[in-house]
C-alpha cells in the first residue's frame, strides 16, 4: 500500500488504493487498530475517487452543452 496522500492520486490510483484496503479488511489478517486505519483511508478514497467521477461528468457536460446536445442524466431504471 502506498502512502502517498489521497488528494494527489489519480482516480486510477485512487482505485487501485481502494481495492488494496477493501482485501486486507476482507481477508482479516490485520489487528483491530490497523483496520480502523484502513477503513478511515478506504472512505477518504471512496470519497475521492466519487468527486473525480463528477468532475468528469461536469467536464462531458459542458462539452455536450458546447456542441449543442443534451444536457443532465437521468436514470435507465422506470424509463
């Protein structure tokens, strides 16, 4: 696991990170205090990669604005 600070990952390496943490939690080979660790850092980079994912939707929407087609998401559940 690297200890380089969420906010300057990637979203890949935010991912790469998370998926790290969620299979040390899941194996449970860590002590009690490592694993509040782990899952405190697991948040911050759920967190993370979730704000990059709407920045990125931001950006395609404003390129769709831009070119004239159409704005938001909806759903596909009810269409």
């Amino acid at each position: 696991m690297t200890d380089k600070p969420v906010a300057e990952m990637s979203f890949e390496e935010a991912m790469a990170a998370l998926e790290q943490v969620v299979g040390q939690l899941e194996r449970g080979d860590v002590a009690l205090e490592a694993s509040i660790a782990l899952y405190e850092r697991g948040a911050a980079l759920k967190a993370h990669c979730a704000d990059k994912l709407k920045a990125a939707e931001a950006k395609v929407e404003i390129i769709r604005a831009q070119e004239g087609r159409a704005v938001g998401t909806s759903p596909a559940e009810g269409m």
